[in-house]
C-alpha cells in the first residue's frame, strides 16, 4: 500500500479545515464571550445627562462590510464619573477598544498618525449598548471625537464627532 497519497491528502484536508476553521474562531470568539450591553435605563441616564452626542454611521471611508459601527455615542458625567455610552452597536471583532481623539479622523492611516496623542477610554466588552468610563485623569472634553479600534489587528472599525 502506498502511503504518500494518504499522507498528502490528509496534510491538504487538514490545512483546508484548519485555515477557515481559525477564521471561523476568530469571528464567533468575540460574539461568545461578549459582555451584556448597558440596559435602557443606563441609556437613558446617559442621555439625560448627555454633554456632547456623536453618530456611528455604516459608511465611513476606513470602514468595511464587516467593520462598522451604528449608533449614538453619548458623551455624559453622571455622579461624578465621565462616561462614554453608545446606544446602538458595533460588529463584533476581538480586542476593540474606545479612543478618544484629538480630531476627528475616519481611516486607518489618519487614526495612526495620532493615535500617540489620543487616549485609550477602555476596552468593548460589549457589541450592543456598551457604557465605558473615562479615566478621571482625562477631561473628555479636550477631544473632538472618539474612533473604534482594533488592536489585535489594527483596524479601522468606526468614529464620530462629538458636538
């Protein structure tokens, strides 16, 4: 019996199911573990106490189709804490984090031109309704906008302006 065939074949089976199968991971990894979002009455205290307010739309030029947010990120102090709050959602991806930006960019290369001068808010636990709080050492309001990024794989993924 000869066994090259087999070997090579089960080398080319394994590489075929093993490349989309960690591809596969990747996606529902994020979607698995996600936090719960913020519940409506967290939404709508962010919303009363609202300072400033910016909209996630689907169509920016560093976003993607399978990369983008949507939604209202609410800029608010509530007891004392200085929170970022977005009501609507961001496609699930591995290690997002908030960044509050100097000014407001909508690519990739744009965000790594100052991503030195921005300042990290905190990691997205959550894809739908998250409410992260802003680090006490920084005033929100020496930034313009906030931008979504990835870090595990330097992307993109949304920002807005915050007015």
């Amino acid at each position: 019996m000869n066994r090259k065939p087999f070997l090579v074949g089960l080398i080319i089976g394994g590489l075929l199911g093993l490349i989309p199968g960690f591809g596969l991971g990747v996606y529902f990894l994020p979607i698995i573990i996600a936090g719960e979002g913020a519940d409506e009455s967290v939404l709508a205290s962010a919303s009363a106490a609202a300072e400033r307010r910016g909209r996630f739309v689907r169509d920016l030029p560093g976003s993607d189709a399978l990369h983008y947010g949507e939604g209202e990120i609410i800029h608010s102090v509530e007891n004392g804490e200085t929170c970022m709050t977005l009501q609507g959602r961001v496609t699930p991806g591995p290690d997002y984090k908030l960044y509050l930006t100097p000014k407001y960019v909508d690519t990739k290369a744009d965000f790594e031109a100052v991503k030195s001068q921005s300042v990290r808010v905190g990691d997205i636990k959550a894809f739908e309704n998250f409410r992260l709080r802003v680090p006490p050492s920084v005033n929100a309001k020496d930034y313009p906008a906030v931008l979504v990024w990835c870090e595990k794989f330097s992307m993109f993924i949304t920002s807005a302006q915050l007015n």
